[in-house]
C-alpha cells in the first residue's frame, strides 16, 4: 500500500512540474513573440560553414525568431544565384529580397560563402550581421571529416571531390559546387582536391575570409565576431539585438559531433 500511495504521489508531483514547465515555456514564448514584433530586424549568420552555424540556428530557433528553413533557403539561393547572368542587378536584389522579407534569421549557404555578405549589406544595411569564428585547426578538421563522409572515404589523402558531383543534396553537384568557392575561379579538380589537402592552403583562405568580414564591420554597432564553442548562453546576441535579459538562455551546442547536415 505504502508503495502505491508513493508512485501516486510521484505522479502528481511530475504532472504538476510537467504542467509548470508547459506555462513557463507559453510565457516565454509570449515575451520573445513581444521582444521579436518590437524588433523585427533581420539577422544574418556569416560565419564559414562548420562555425557553429546550426547551434546558432537552433539557439533563433529556441528564442522563437522566424528562422529560414535551410533548405529551402539553399533551393532558392541556389537557383537564383546560378541564373544571374539572366538578370540584371536590380533585378537579382528583388529575388533576394523576396526571400529574405519572408524570414528573419539567415546562416548557412549562401551567406556563408565568400563575400555574399556584402551583397545583403547593400541591401540590408541596418540589420544585424554575426560573425561565428572557429579555433582553424578544429574548423579544418571538421570540415574535411565531413567530407570523408560525404564521399565516403576513410582517409583524407583518398579524398577525391568528383564523388561529390554525384550526391543528390539539394541538386546533384551541389555540394561540389560548395566546395570550389574555397578555391579561385577556374581551379581545375585536380588542382582543388590538392590544395583542400592542404591545411596551411585552407586555414589561411579561411583566415582570410574572416579578416575580410572584421574589417568591413569594424565600425558597425550591429555586428559581433563570437566562438561558439566559447559562449555559455546567448548574452552577447541579446546584448547585440538590445533584448531584455529575461530572454537569457544556454547555448544549446548541437553539432558537437560529426553531422553532415551542416556542410
């Protein structure tokens, strides 16, 4: 008997913490929808790939920011971007610009790449732009492991990005694609699967690209440089977006592991 009366009680006491955590969680909600219709502005993630970018994604997610599906950012951009040559510049900014008054948080492809962010300044010059930064070693790593996983290959002097012409993510070639925008126009494949074996060759483009970004912001008030991997909770972005503190939350840290889905 005195078993039973427990696990009732048990019960009760886990209803009612379940039931406290499911209003917490309706009220905070209801404070980020406030602080987010008060706000509004657009927030692109600029990091390289393999930065943090899908941490930082789930945290917008978490705060209840309307971010943009990645794929289906990745099909629009794609699409588009490959038939610019069809359009003019005018043109061209009304597509981009139709996707991005759809959404309100952007990371990953294309604004991830190369110097994409200075095409959405031109347009969105008073909107918040957040740069993730990564150790060069861990972020080198990282990415050529996903690429063994991508070719399924065991080592990466095997590695041979042709395979990559075959996988059917978002379209085939896409993630080949990807891959020769960290190499000059016209590198040859042979040329790209030499230089991506070479660390000091990628580190120092990764670099680079990263000095490019400091430099463009470096008197803006709306940008900010963080590592994820450094950061406990969010409160350098609400610091960033003028949120109020009650908005405070853990970094959530996904992709501690090696996932594909962040390439």
């Amino acid at each position: 008997m005195k078993i039973i009366l427990t696990k009732i009680k048990n019960f009760f006491i886990n209803l009612y913490k379940y039931r406290f955590e499911a209003v917490k969680s309706y009220y905070r909600k209801i404070r980020f929808d406030l602080n987010k219709i008060k706000k509004n502005p657009k927030i692109f993630i600029i990091g390289a790939n393999k930065t943090g970018t899908t941490t930082i994604r789930e945290l917008f997610r978490e705060m209840n920011f309307n971010v943009a599906p990645q794929q289906d950012q990745e099909n629009y951009f794609d699409e588009i971007i490959r038939k610019k040559h069809n359009f003019n510049q005018d043109q061209f900014d009304e597509k981009v610009k139709l996707y991005i008054d759809k959404y309100q948080v952007f990371q990953d492809q294309p604004f991830s790449i190369k110097n994409f962010y200075r095409e959405i300044y031109k347009l969105y010059p008073n909107s918040f732009y957040i740069h993730l930064n990564r150790e060069p070693n861990e972020w080198y790593k990282s990415l050529y492991k996903n690429l063994l996983r991508y070719t399924n290959t065991k080592d990466l002097k095997d590695l041979d990005l042709k395979k990559l012409k075959d996988n059917d993510y978002i379209r085939k070639g896409y993630l080949f694609d990807y891959v020769m925008n960290y190499f000059p126009e016209n590198t040859s494949l042979e040329e790209a699967n030499e230089k991506l074996k070479m660390k000091s060759f990628m580190i120092l483009n990764f670099e680079k690209r990263n000095n490019k970004i400091r430099e463009f912001f470096k008197n803006s008030k709306k940008f900010i440089e963080i590592n994820v991997k450094d950061e406990k909770d969010n409160s350098k972005i609400v610091k960033l977006l003028n949120l109020k503190k009650n908005v405070l939350m853990p970094m959530p840290h996904k992709n501690k592991t090696m996932i594909i889905s962040e390439v």
